[in-house]
C-alpha cells in the first residue's frame, strides 16, 4: 500500500511527474465554497437517513466551516500530492475531527461530488452573470430612449443606406443582448440538476435520499441517470455557446464603436476613462475597451470547441479527460462577467456626436428610397420610381448636392410629378418619422420599444 487515499492496492508511489500531471489541486481550488456546501449537505442528509449519527454530522458540518475560513484567510495549506480539491479538504477535515473526518465520503464518489460542484460553481456564475447582463441591458434601453430623435446614417454593406435614429440603433443591439438573456437562463435550468447520489457510476447500497441532498443544495431534481450524472458536462458546453454567441454579439458592437470613435466617422465619443493613449504618438486615444471586448471573443470561441472537442467519444461514464472541463469553463466565466462589466459602465457613458451623425446621413442620399416612395405615391410604378431617383442621384453626385438640398425645378427634371410636397420626406425627420409601425425607426416607435424593453426587465 501506498500512502494516498487509494493507495491500498498499489505497490510503489506515483511517479513525480506523473503526481503533478495528473493533480488538478492548481485550478479546480477555486471550487472548494461549492465542494464544502456539498459535503455539508451529503452529511446531513447521511445523518438524516441513519448512516451517520447527529454528533457525526455535527462535527463534519463545524470542521467543514472552519477549513472555509481558513481558506478564504488565505491560511491552507494545499497540496499537490492529495491531487484535487476533494481530497485536499477531506484529510484537512480528518486531521481535525479525526475517524469522522473518514466515513464525510460514504455512499459518494468524487466522480459525482465534481460534477456537483461545478454546477453548483456555474448556478453562482450564471446569477452574478444575469446581473450584470441586466445593468447592461437597462443602461442599453435608458441611452436609446434619451436618443430616440437623434438621427444617424443606417448601414447595409457599410454604405450609407437610409437614415435611423441612434435610439433604434441602440435597441437593436439590446435584442441580441435579450435573446442571449433567455439562452443564460435556459442554461440554468440544464445546470441546476443534481448529479450528487450517483456515487461513482452506478449509485450507492447506501439507503440515501437523493431528494433531502437536492433540496438542501437549492437543485431542481436529483439527475434521473447515475451513468449520464457523471459523464454529463453538457451544460458547460452550453454555457459557453451562450458566451460565445454573446460574445459575438459584442464584438458587432464593438467594432461599431471602433469605427464610429475614429476622426473618418466621428460619430461618438467615449470618456477618456475607457481609453488610453499612445506611448509614441501623443495625439492618440484609442478605443481598448471595445477593441479588447472584440479580441476576447475569441479565445471564448476557443473554449466552446475545446470543450466539444474533449467530450467527443468520451464512452460512457467518467473518464479523466473531464478535468480538462475546469480551466476553459472558469475563463469563459471570467471573460464574459468582466466584458459585461466593462460594456455595462461604458455604454451608458457615450457621447453621441448629433451633428456629426446627422451630417453623414445627409451627405450620403439617404433619402433616396423616400423619394422612389413619393413617386410611387404619385402613381409610379416602382421599378420607373427607383431609375428616376437614380438619375437625380448621379446628378447630386456630379452638383455636389444632397436630394433635399436640389430645388423643386432641379427635381422636376426627373419627373414632372414632383411638386414642393417632396420636401417633406426628403428631410431626414421625415425620413425617419415616417417608418412609423412596430419595429420601425420612427422615434415614437423608439420610445415605445424602449418601453416596452423596460417593462420586459423590469418582471424578470
Ligand atoms: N479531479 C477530478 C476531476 O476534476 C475529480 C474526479 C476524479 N475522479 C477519479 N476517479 N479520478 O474530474
């Protein structure tokens, strides 16, 4: 025998190597609130069912609160050779309370303990995550409804395409930010199943009630199947879909800030505080926030198919490769609560430059489709509308003359159905104005969305 907790049937130590190879003690630490919650729980309910006796629970339960102090004093000492989290507090408890400290793991394996904790990990990641999701969120809607009226050039292909208001913009982006919502909480509910009670594989002779330890641990229901309870990592690859798409998201949102804080657009200003300067070039300030938002969505993407990718033919049940889940899912955790928290002070801070915005969208013709729909309000047949406009186009190209900017007889050499109404809806506030219906960018449409946003977070 050798000195480990499993060493009974081995004959010779563990190679050096081969012990710091195979200890995950290193990162998987960062689980010990969520593996001692766990065994508090898998004790009580022990002492409920018969197997262990109160003073027995008693004296886990206090043990296991001291080492949590200890550990969050910075105070225990871990170690490489007891290979894991699990172990490294389960002998701190037996050098405490001593033969009890031996029987915490009955009717348990830590092939069900790891899975339990790292749900437990991503219940509390997910929740602090949905937080900050929602400042962002709320900070989104509160910045559209302020920028209802503001117009902006619309883009399709990057070319300046018809004339929006910011606020739309805006709400826009808080769409993705609320589909990305219902994928997090859709998540949750796949995470917040117990695996705890399928022991090793197969479950436990132990007469344990699954039902006590799920309750005690706050999960919806005790997983149906030990062999898939312990193999399942499912969800951490569901929750990093989630980041990845989220993160996607960003990243749109962050290139567009990019490109609006450059002096070619100069669409907004972000305060100095979310940015930094050149250490050769004195007249620079540089947009790291978005830009480090748009570079972190790829080591996330990273992540989704490491994690796919380790999960692939794994047979049935736990196999060690799963060890591998910890460091990915951690940094998928950390990256997105840190760019949800740097997009959620940032956002609400932008500085719309309004006449930079509003000259760009009349410079570009925007207007364009609104006079090929006056036209065709005039009895036009669409296809004549889109080639008169044309014409008047090339001929503000060659003038250096916006649509709006062009008199009535100027106009009227393209169509002579053209009278001094076409003013209205050449303007860009009637440009605007006039896509007024549900999801349109009319600003009474903005501000009810904004509203109707609001209302939508606010029963969440
Ligand atoms: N450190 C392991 C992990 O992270 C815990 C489970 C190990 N189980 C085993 N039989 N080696 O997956």
């Amino acid at each position: 025998a050798t000195n480990q907790s499993w060493g009974g049937r081995f004959s010779e130590p563990t190679d050096a190597f081969v012990e710091r190879f195979t200890a995950s003690v290193s990162f998987d630490q960062r689980l010990a609130a969520q593996d001692i919650r766990g065994s508090m729980a898998h004790a009580t309910m022990l002492a409920r069912v018969g197997v262990l006796t109160d003073d027995e629970r008693e004296a886990i339960v206090t043990g296991l609160s001291e080492i949590r102090d200890e550990i969050e004093r910075g105070e225990f000492q871990w170690s490489v050779p007891l290979e894991d989290v699990h172990m490294n507090i389960e002998a701190r408890l037996t050098d405490k309370i001593g033969i009890t400290g031996k029987k915490l793991h009955t009717g348990r394996s830590r092939n069900d303990q790891v899975a339990t904790d790292i749900r437990l990990f991503m219940r509390d990641a997910i929740d602090a995550i949905e937080v900050e999701l929602i400042r962002l969120r709320e900070g989104m809607v509160a910045l559209a409804d302020r920028e209802a009226d503001t117009i902006m050039p619309g883009f399709t292909h990057l070319q300046t395409a018809q004339p929006v208001t910011f606020g739309h913009h805006l709400l826009a982006w808080q769409e993705m930010l609320a589909r990305d919502h219902e994928r997090l909480l859709d998540c949750r509910k796949r995470v917040n199943v117990m695996p705890l009670g399928a022991a090793a594989l197969a479950g436990t002779t132990y007469p344990i009630d699954r039902h006590v330890t799920a309750e005690l641990l706050g999960f919806n229901r005790p997983a149906e199947n030990s062999l898939d309870a312990v193999s399942d990592r499912d969800f951490a690859i569901e929750f990093v879909s989630f980041a990845s798409i989220l993160l996607m998201h960003m990243s749109r949102m962050s290139e567009e800030l990019v490109l609006w804080t450059s002096a070619q657009f100069d669409f907004i200003d972000l305060p100095d505080r979310f940015c930094t300067g050149s250490s050769i070039m004195p007249q620079k300030k540089n947009p790291d926030v978005p830009e480090l938002v748009r570079g972190k969505t790829g080591r996330v993407y990273g992540h989704l198919m490491g994690l796919l990718t380790l999960m692939k033919s794994q047979p049935l049940a736990y196999n060690k490769d799963n060890q591998e889940d910890k460091e990915p899912l951690f940094d998928a955790v950390d990256t997105v609560g840190d760019c949800l928290k740097a997009f959620a002070d940032m956002v609400p801070a932008i500085e719309p430059k309004k006449v930079n915005m509003f000259e760009a969208a009349r410079k570009g013709f925007s207007t364009a489709t609104d006079l090929a729909d006056y036209l065709v309000r005039k009895g036009v047949a669409f296809r004549d509308a889109h080639e008169i406009v044309g014409e008047s186009v090339a001929y503000g190209l060659k003038e250096e003359k916006d649509l709006s900017e062009m008199s009535l007889d100027e106009l009227r050499q393209f169509s002579q159905v053209i009278e001094s109404d076409v003013f209205e809806v050449l303007t860009l506030e009637g440009s605007v104005a006039a896509r007024n219906h549900i999801g349109g960018t009319a600003p009474d449409q903005v501000r009810a969305a904004a509203q109707r946003a609001r209302e939508a977070l606010a029963v969440l």
